[in-house]
C-alpha cells in the first residue's frame, strides 16, 4: 500500500507541476511523502494542515488524503482519521483501506458509525481478510444493540469462529431464543476447543443446577400435598433421578471452584449441591470458607 501510494504521489507532482499548482504546495507534498513513507505520521499531519491552509478551498489530490488518513489512524487521532478518510472513501474505495475506516470506528467507539459503515460496504469485502472482521463486529453491535435476529442472520456470515467468547455470545443468543437443546450441544463443542473456558462451564453447570432444582422442587411440592407411604416411594425414585443432575453440576462446580477458589457464587452453588446430595460435611467446608470470604 506504501508503494501504491508513493507512486500516486510521484505522478501527482508532475501533473501539479504540468498545471502551474503553487511550487510551495509541491515541496510541501513531496516532503509529506517522504514523512509517509519514513512512517514519520506525525510530520505527515503537520504537513497536511500546512497544505490544507496553502490550498484553501482549492482540490486536494485523494492520494495525499489517504496518507493523511492513514496517518491520523497509525497516530491514534480517530476523529481526524475519520474526517480525512470518509473524503476518500467509496464504492470504488480498496477493501484495506475501507477495513482501516471500519477499525477507526471501533477503536474511537462511534458503534453507530462503526454498524453503518460495515453494513454499507460489507459485500465489497467478500473475498478479501475484512469480511471476517465485519461480520464478527456487525454480530456483536448486533447483540448489544439487542437485534437478536439480526445477530443470528449474521452468524452463518463469520468464516473464523474459533474463538471461544465469540461461540459464547452465540450460545447466550440460542438460549434467549429458547434453543435449549441447540445450546446444550454448543456448550459441549466449545469445551471441545476451550475445555478451560469459564463462562462456558458455568453456563453448563447452573443449567444442570437450576434443571435439577426445578425437578426437585416440584416433586417435593407433589408430595407434601400427599404425603403417604406411595408418595414417598415415588419421591425416592424421582429423586434419584434428579441426582444426576445435581452431581454432573456438582462436579462442574468443582472444576469452576479450582479455577477461582475465591469466587462467593461458585462457592454457594457447590454447597447447595452438596446439600442436595446429601454430602453434609462437604457442605459444611463450604459454609464455612464463604463466611470466611464474606468477613474479609
């Protein structure tokens, strides 16, 4: 892009010359371009506002623009990045270049600019390293602007999915519509990849605890609305049931535990399934530990 640039501005010059441009906005732009490509961007900004004022209302040539853009990003400076680039920048515009605007957009956090312009140019970058980057943040503006709907039309679009917050944000999207089944199966695959990733194994675990809770406490309710002898023998065996779940979030509990041993909620989750268990002394270290955490 450096070299493109270069030889824009190398032919620019003699046009400029050609035309009877003013020679001190000549040197000013031969001087930018040998700043550009010392990577020297902020002599590069300098030289522009210099040729800004020299030029006044007169046409700046789109190659100089650019180099100022791309300056302005390399420098961190995203509202001018944003002023010099979106002069350039159209339909005709390179997928880097139109890629560089969308990345100025997300590192100033305008989201609102940032949705606009991917969705503006997003089938102009199919093909090229871009379209990844757009259809990843189109689906997270997406879900933080809660258009659930959109953000699933658009989770197909992503060709690079590995990485496991992005499947987690997926899976919070199936179970908010109710895709319990979808979700579960989700889970077991980013464990797959990522058998350490914490919000996955938490998810996993409270959705068998809160499975099991449910279960446990409708069959307590149907049987202390009746509680004879047959009611209590078919409470043993619901609960034996229920006990499986318990103990497959028991053991999930556990991991999350040793990962984060200070962490007040997975600490109460696993005493409660130990109380379900009936594992009464494993319960009673875990009283005790959170009461020692809630004191400090």
């Amino acid at each position: 892009m450096l070299k493109k640039v270069s030889i824009l501005i190398t032919t620019t010059l003699l046009l400029l010359y050609a035309c009877g441009t003013p020679k001190n906005v000549i040197s000013t732009e031969s001087r930018l371009n040998t700043a550009y490509q010392n990577q020297d961007y902020n002599l590069v900004l300098q030289l522009f506002d210099k040729i800004e004022h020299d030029k006044k209302n007169g046409d700046i040539d789109p190659s100089v623009i650019e180099m100022a853009g791309v300056a302005a990003f390399k420098t961190g400076k995203w509202d001018k990045a944003h002023i010099y680039l979106t002069r350039i920048v159209d339909a005709n515009s390179g997928p880097d270049i139109i890629g560089m605007l969308g990345t100025n957009y997300t590192s100033w956090g305008e989201k609102t600019l940032e949705y606009q312009h991917w969705n503006k140019y997003l089938d102009k970058l199919k093909g090229t390293s871009h379209y990844n980057q757009a259809t990843t943040r189109l689906f997270l503006l997406n879900i933080e602007n809660n258009n659930t709907e959109k953000a699933l039309e658009v989770w197909p679009k992503i060709e690079e999915k590995s990485d496991a917050d992005l499947q987690f944000e997926y899976l919070k999207l199936l179970e908010q519509t109710e895709k319990t089944t979808q979700a579960l199966s989700f889970s077991e695959d980013i464990l797959k990849n990522s058998p350490q990733h914490e919000p996955t194994l938490f998810w996993r675990a409270r959705y068998y605890y809160d499975k099991a809770e449910k279960l446990y406490e409708s069959e307590m309710a149907k049987y202390n609305r009746s509680p004879d002898y047959t009611a209590y023998a078919y409470l043993r065996r619901e609960l034996k049931k229920i006990s499986a779940d318990y103990r497959t979030a028991r053991d999930l509990f556990i991991k999350l535990h040793a990962m984060n041993p200070d962490h007040l909620n997975y600490i109460r989750y696993l005493k409660n399934c130990y109380l379900r268990l009936e594992m009464k002394k494993e319960a009673e270290q875990m009283d005790q530990k959170l009461n020692a955490l809630l004191k400090q």
